[in-house]
C-alpha cells in the first residue's frame, strides 16, 4: 500500500511539474526577440525595399494598426497567461497550432512526420546498447585485469572519444559508395528509397535497415563507454560485497554467487537508464541527422528553434518532457522489479 501511494503521489506531481516547465520555457519564447511578428515586419519592409529597387524608392513603413494586426494574427495581443491557456488546452499543448514555418500543417503533422525516424534511432539505440554493453561488461569484471579487458576498454574509449561528426563522415566515406569510398555497402542519405512504396513489408523494413544503419552506429557508440563501465564497476563492487562472500563460506558455488545475487543487485544503477525507453521515442541527433541527410526529429528541433517555429518547437519539447517524466516513474518501477526490498517511502 505504502508503494502505491508513492506511485500515486509521482503521478501527481507530474501535472504541476509539466506546467512548470512548459510555462518557463513559453514565457522565455514570447520575449526573445525574432519571433513571428518580427518575422513577418521584416518580410513586409524586404518586399517594400525590392519594389523600392524598381523604381519606387521608398521603403515600406507599418503603422500602428498594421502592426496589431499582426500581433492578433498570431495571437500575441492577448494577455500571458491567455495565450498560455490557450496554448494548453485549447490547442492541446500546442500540438494543434500551425506551424510558422510550414504553412497548413499543425506541429502534431510535422511531429508525426518525423516520428518513424525517431522510433528506428531511440529504440533501436537502447536496445542495441543494453544488450551489447550488459554483457561486455559482466564479461569485463569477471575478466578484471587480463587482455581480453585491456583489450576491450582501449576499444570502446576509442570509439567514445572520436567525435560524432567525424565517425560519422569516415563511416560514411568507407562504407557508402562515394568517389573514395572503399566498399559500397550501405545508400548514402536519406530514411528509405524512392521505390519504398513499392516494396512489401519485409522489403521496406530491409530497406529502413540499410539506410539505418550506420547512423544508429553512431547515435550508440557514445553509450558504449558509460554503461560498459557503469556495468562493470556495479559487478565488481557487488562481487566484493560481504553477502557474496558468505555464500561462497556455506559452500556455494561462484557461479552461484555472482549471478544468482550479486548480478541482480549490479543491475540496479542501470536501471535508471530504463526509464528512458519513453523518451528514446522522440530521440534525434542533429549532427548525425545532417551527416546522413535524414529528416528526423533532432533536424526538426533545430529548424524549430533557428526559425522561431514556436509551436513546433513547444509540442516537441511538451511530449519530450511528458515522456521524460513519466519514464522517471518507470525507472522506480524497474527497481522494484529487480530488487523488491528496495522501499521508497524510507
């Protein structure tokens, strides 16, 4: 009973959380200077001065009245916490509004859009990465000190510490059929090819994989490093602990010893990341994303937030944080289902 009421409670506190952080980050976009009023004044007086050029010679000045009407174009004569309610529930967190940059489409449109792209790098990332570094770390405690660590850790800080852009453009370079490319293995840019509607299901999932490929190899080689050690560290602290060694006193075996108990407590610290698995929904990475050209949600933030495209930008970071908080919940959750004398309320 005591851990449903702190599950209720974090619930809760996930509504005045989100309006806390919505409402920050909406009143600094409604004074940072260049939104869509200015935008479109500056559009207006460019028009005048490339008439002006053609014989005019007056540039074009906005009144007073020309320029509320503007502002009510786009809603800004209202009052603050007006446009903040509206933005809320009439335009459901804004996912309702059009986008400024891409006329006759709502943020939701352009989110949806993206969104497949964002499944295949989030999930397929996670995934890939708690699969391959759980293991590799086990393998590294159990192994602590010989060639085969040595061996693995100059590895993977390899590939952690050269850069994302570079990785990307060499991996690029070698594997996808450029004038000095080595191999051609994989298609250049983009998400799918341009016969992908032809396909059948398993030819267009192919096809995803192909293109998907090395930039999802370079969005987990920088989680490589983090949670190989983290796994590792977290093994080996346990296997030190006093429980392992009383198990082993009584006559256990070590296989018993490390992974029927001090594998499970290992895991813990690890399950933090688990909680993630919500927001790798709507992940993205802007530098790999422009290395590969793919029309993903990390270019679609940046173009929001160069743009000034106020409600793309604003659903995208209102699902991010609903996603990003509930996934905190989740992470509590998986510590239960680890270990379930772990008790929140002490």
């Amino acid at each position: 009973m005591d851990r449903l009421n702190y599950f209720i409670r974090r619930l809760l506190l996930i509504i005045p959380t989100f309006i806390g952080i919505t409402l920050v980050c909406f009143g600094i976009i409604n004074v940072v200077p260049g939104g869509p009023v200015e935008q479109m004044i500056m559009q207006m007086k460019g028009l005048g001065a490339g008439e002006s050029r053609q014989g005019t010679g007056n540039a074009v000045s906005l009144s007073a009245d020309q320029r509320k009407a503007i502002e009510k174009h786009f809603g800004f004569d209202k009052p603050f916490p007006e446009r903040y309610w509206n933005w809320l529930v009439r335009d459901r967190i804004g996912l309702r509004m059009e986008s400024y940059k891409y006329p006759n489409k709502t943020a939701w449109q352009l989110i949806r859009d993206r969104f497949p792209v964002s499944l295949v790098f989030g999930l397929t990332g996670l995934l890939l990465s708690y699969a391959i570094c759980i293991p590799l770390g086990i393998a590294k405690a159990l192994r602590n000190g010989s060639v085969f660590d040595l061996a693995s850790s100059l590895v993977v800080f390899t590939g952690y510490a050269i850069p994302t852009l570079a990785f990307g453009m060499i991996l690029k370079m070698m594997f996808c059929g450029t004038v000095d490319s080595l191999w051609d293995f994989f298609p250049l840019s983009g998400f799918h090819s341009d016969f992908f509607e032809t396909l059948s299901w398993l030819g267009r999932a192919k096809d995803i994989a192909r293109h998907m490929f090395l930039p999802v190899l370079c969005y987990i080689i920088g989680n490589f490093a983090v949670l190989t050690l983290l796994m590792k560290n977290s093994l080996m602290d346990q296997i030190g602990k006093d429980y392992v060694r009383t198990v082993l006193a009584k006559g256990g075996s070590a296989r018993r010893a490390i992974w029927g108990h001090a594998l499970r407590n290992a895991i813990i610290p690890l399950a933090t990341g688990l909680g993630g698995i919500l927001s790798v929904m709507f992940a993205g990475s802007v530098i790999i994303e422009q290395v590969f050209e793919i029309p993903g949600m990390g270019r679609l933030s940046l173009e929001a937030i160069v743009g000034h495209d106020y409600p793309v930008f604003m659903g995208i970071l209102s699902l991010t944080s609903l996603l990003a908080l509930a996934g905190n919940i989740f992470s509590d959750l998986c510590y239960i289902l680890i270990d379930p004398r772990i008790d929140f309320q002490s």
